[in-house]
C-alpha cells in the first residue's frame, strides 16, 4: 500500500516500502511532455531530457554517469507526450546518493551552450536512426494524420527543421516555465520505510518555490485520412485506426480486454487468423494508447505489398465480427488474465 505525502510547494512524494527486496527505485516525473510544446520548439522536452545528463555546478556529465555506476546502480531517463521521467535503481543503502544525483540534475542543470550544440547534434543523429526504422516511423505518422495540427500528433522527437535551430533561450524559458515544483511527483518504491523518504527528500524538495501552474488542455480534432509515404523497403508497414478513450473513461479497460482479444498476443484473433492460419505477415498486433483527454487505436501490420488488400479485408471482417457477434466466454476469460498476467 502507498502512501502520500504533499509539500507546501505542491510536490507530491508517493512512496510504497517491499520488505522482500534489497534495491529501491526513485522516480522523478514531472508533468510536462511534448503535448505542452508549440510547433517552433517541438522537441524541446525532450532535449531537456538528454540535457539533464550534460553537468550542474557541482557534477560534471562525467560525474554524474559515473556516480551510480561506481555502486552498481541505474540511471535513466525518458519523454512522452505528457509526463518526463527521470529514474534510478540503487541498493537500499545508496538511496540518499541517488536523491542527490537526481534533485542535482533537476534543480541544478547548467544547460552550457557547448552541451547543447553537442547533443542537438546527437538528436539529429537519433532523428535519422528514427527516419531508417520505418516499423517505428509508420506509428508517428499515424497519429499526426489522425491528429494533424496538434502536438499530440507530433513526434517526442521533434523533427531535424527545429532541432537544428531551437536556441538555449527558448530552452531555458521552458524549463523555467514547465519545469515547476507544483508538477513535480516523486516517487520511491523498494526497501524503504516512508518517514526515511520524507526526511530526506523534504529539506530538497520543500525549498524550491512553486508559481503553481496548471496545464491548458486543448482537445484534438481526429482527422479521418490516408497517407502514404515511399520508402526503398522490402516490406510495407500498415497502421489502420480510429480515435480511443482518454484514461479516466468508464470503458477505458473494456477496450483493453477488446484490444487484447484482436490484437493483443499470439493468441490473438489478428495473430492467429492473419500470420499463423495464412501467413500473409510477419507481424500483426494492436495498441490503445490513452491520454488525459484523448486516445488512439492502432493496429499495425508489417507485410509484402501483394498482400495489402487481403490483409485490410481480414482486419475489417474481424472488427466487424467482435462489432456485431462479441466474444466467446473463453475469449473474455483469456483476456481478463492475460492482462492481470501482465500488470
């Protein structure tokens, strides 16, 4: 059972003690990921990301790799389109090192003009690793044809165009606006009592004043569309969707149970009728993907282009079928404990 305990400042410390294990995990999540960017600096959550990693007053990017490293501990982080998350895993008795790295970067991040050309570098890098993956790319272009115009539709990455130019200005004005302690939830899972976490993470964590700001949503308009794009592939890699549920939905996990059914294991209707009854693909899943307001359902194919149409009609008959005849007892009972098996 957690337990919860909120700052003047409006962070939250969550934290949850495991008896039965020797490590601890600590989770710096803030609210803020690529949905709250405008166009001009899209992808800047992310590059605030990466720069975390590149040096404070007190460490330098070195130092703040090796730090963990030296006792055996991770350090990592990563961006979604509405939270950032900045983690470590350590023994039980590097707990209080951990928080010292971690409050380090966050609070204390030089954002060095020689640090970020060095890493905006390291982003194109990574944007053209993306652009040569097209079973990754196809799902990027999905959701900005299903949501063209809005930063939901838009790639965490960004993209090469504003990338190269995004200036430390507009960083630091974003880290300054976004990154307050009011969207700040820390939380501490492991071998670890409550009042230790708090006692150590409140001198931190209490200090840091709040301007207590609260996201703007702005609902997505889904556009119904068909986009293709050329690329010297041996395979064609199909997304086919609709608009989903946003997370606190009332049918929010009658569309998981729906989804894992389709689209959700081996066992699943696409994967048992498309690939192993015809072997028309190699791979056939689906995915629901929630946000606070919005969702998206996907399902993806990777298959030979002589077998698009076969394979689209197979699709459709199935949704088609759950659409109009349900599920089998069986089915409901397979996926119910498939997805309590994976929580």
């Amino acid at each position: 059972m957690y337990q919860k305990v909120t700052l003047d400042n409006g962070i939250n410390i969550l934290t949850e003690e495991l008896p039965h294990v020797r490590s601890v995990a600590i989770g710096f999540f803030v609210d803020v990921g690529s949905r709250d960017e405008t166009e001009e600096i899209s992808g800047v959550s992310h590059f605030i990301e990466h720069l975390m990693f590149k040096g404070t007053d007190k460490r330098s990017a070195k130092d703040i790799a090796e730090t963990l490293d030296a006792v055996g501990g991770q350090l990592n982080a990563f961006t979604t389109k509405e939270f950032t998350c900045y983690y470590a895993r350590v023994l039980d008795e590097h707990f209080d090192l951990a928080v010292d790295v971690l409050s380090d970067m966050f609070f204390n991040s030089k954002f060095d003009q020689q640090d970020i050309e060095r890493e905006r570098n390291v982003i194109l890098e990574e944007i053209k690793m993306y652009e040569d993956a097209p079973d990754e790319l196809v799902h990027d272009i999905f959701a900005r044809s299903m949501w063209n115009g809005h930063a939901l539709g838009r790639p965490i990455i960004g993209t090469a165009g504003v990338i190269a130019n995004i200036t430390r200005e507009q960083i630091i004005d974003y880290y300054h606006k976004y990154y307050d302690p009011s969207k700040l939830i820390v939380a501490v899972a492991g071998n670890i009592e409550h009042n230790r976490v708090v006692n150590k993470l409140q001198p931190v964590l209490e200090r840091k004043k709040s301007n207590h700001s609260n996201r703007k949503l702005v609902l997505p308009t889904p556009h119904r569309d068909v986009v293709c794009r050329s690329k010297d592939t041996e395979q064609v890699h199909l997304c086919i969707g609709t608009p989903g549920l946003k997370l606190n939905d009332d049918n929010y996990y009658v569309l998981q149970v729906i989804n894992t059914i389709l689209g959700g294991g081996l066992s699943s209707r696409f994967f048992q009728e498309i690939r192993e009854q015809r072997g028309l693909v190699y791979t056939v899943f689906s995915y629901h993907t929630s946000y606070h307001d919005a969702g998206l359902f996907c399902i993806y194919a990777g298959l030979s282009k002589e077998n698009i149409d076969e394979v689209l009609e197979l699709v459709l008959k199935q949704i088609w079928d759950i659409q109009n005849n349900g599920c089998s007892k069986e089915e409901l009972q397979r996926a119910k404990d498939q997805l309590k098996g994976n929580l």
